[in-house]
C-alpha cells in the first residue's frame, strides 16, 4: 500500500465531498478521481471507502 501525500489526499477529500458521502455516488467518485489523477491506488479507495462509510471490499 501507498501512502497518499498530504496534498493528494486533499484533493482527493474535495472530489468526495462534492458528492454529500452518498453510497451511491462511489463510481462517479472513483471516475472523477481517476479522470484527475490517470489512475487508483490502494489508498484512494480506503479514503474513499471511509468517507462514504462503507466496507473497504465494497470499493476494491
């Protein structure tokens, strides 16, 4: 696993917010990321996983 730098993770925390941490909105979230950035790393999709508070299995 990566550690996510503190900027990245930011930017990272802003696309999220964006979307109100609704369950239903994780692959738009993993798109936007991915569109931004070129690509996923583990530690986005814990991030990601934990601000939609939902099992880390449901995002990998």
């Amino acid at each position: 696993m990566t550690k996510l730098s503190p900027q990245f993770k930011n930017e990272v925390d802003q696309i999220v917010s964006q979307y109100e941490f609704k369950q239903g909105a994780l692959l738009p979230i993993l798109h936007k990321v991915q569109d931004t950035y070129g690509y996923l790393v583990e530690d986005v999709l814990a991030s990601v996983a934990e601000h939609l508070n939902i099992p880390s299995v449901d995002v990998f």
